[in-house]
C-alpha cells in the first residue's frame, strides 16, 4: 500500500510512465545486491517529492501575491488579437482547456486532450507525444505575453489536493469568446472523441 501511495504522490510531477519505472526498479527482482542502485533510486525518489513540495509551497506563496498592479480585463477585440498571435501548443492548451467534460481540468485531462488535437489537427505541426512540461511551457509562454499588455490571466490555475493534480480553468468572463475562437480556428473536437 505505501509503494502504490508514493507512485500516486509521483505520477503528478514526473507523469504516470516514469512514475511506475520508479516502483518496478524498486519490485523488480535484483540477482545481486547492488546498494549503489538503492540508494540512487532512493535518492531519485526523495528529490522528486523535494521538488514537488517546493513547487506546492511556491504555488501556495503565489496565491498570496496580489496580481500586479495595472492587470486590466481584457476586452474581446484585444483578446482575440491575443489568441490570434498564440502558438501551436498554446492552441492546443487553449483548446483543450475549454473542451473538458470536467472543470477545473486536471493536467492529465489537459495533456491528454492536446494529444488529442495533436492526432487529430495535424496542420498544427505537431508530431511528437504532449507532456505536462508542454503544458507549462505554454502556459509560461502565455503568461509572457500577457504581461506587457498589462492585461489579467484568462487562465486560473492551481494545485488540487483533492485530485493530487494540477487544475486548470477559463475564467468564466472569457470562457464563450475562447469557444468562439477555438471553434473558428477548426480545433473543436469535443463530439469527435466522446
């Protein structure tokens, strides 16, 4: 119970693949006794949590931080300009976010519905598997752009105990307008895939 506990308490950070590598390097069976591998996977292991923690006390600081003065609502116009300029995996994440069955969206949602885009939006040159590190580059890359037009966050996110995950959301005020422009630029799949 405690191995499957920490492989839940991993798959957040490192994603669920690497985290079942972790637990099978440490169920498989080992022929000889080579401590040297032990005490690197335990080493892996309690720096993944470590960062995991920082990351979660981070976002907990953030939280506290007033958004910077100056953060104006956008308006349609200037927000569709914004999206009009968005890369493919900002598309993507875009796309994804408003397309959920669910809200908030877990990263694994998020992740697996651009993957999704991906395979089925092929003009969107994207060849190669999404993962949770694309998600926040977009999101950072997002962010960056935002922030000389001193205009607020159309994206609210935060990480959720409750589903040990990291959640995602349109603010409501621009949730329709980004349907809208998702549905205009062809990355509406939501009844292609169930």
């Amino acid at each position: 119970m405690e191995i499957l506990s920490l492989k839940e308490e991993l798959e957040p950070v490192i994603g669920e693949k690497n985290a079942i590598g972790k637990i099978q390097n440490i169920l498989l069976p080992i022929e000889s006794i080579n401590i040297g591998n032990i005490v690197r996977l335990i080493l892996e292991i309690a720096t993944t949590k470590s960062t995991a923690v920082e990351e979660k006390i981070k976002e907990k600081e953030r939280e506290k931080v007033p958004e910077e003065e100056g953060n104006e609502p956008w308006t349609k116009a200037k927000l569709l300009s914004y999206l009009k300029d968005t890369t493919p995996y900002q598309r993507l994440q875009l796309s994804a976010l408003v397309q959920a069955d669910k809200e908030p969206v877990t990263s694994k949602t998020v992740t697996f519905l651009m993957n999704e885009l991906a395979k089925r939006r092929l003009s969107e040159g994207i060849d190669k598997k999404i993962t949770g590190r694309d998600i926040a580059e977009a999101r950072a890359g997002l962010k960056m752009r935002r922030k000389p037009l001193k205009k607020e966050d159309i994206i609210e996110s935060s990480w959720s105990q409750s589903e040990r995950d990291y959640v995602y959301e349109i603010k409501e005020d621009y949730k329709g307008i980004v349907i809208d422009w998702v549905k205009g630029e062809k990355l509406w799949i939501k009844e292609e895939i169930g």
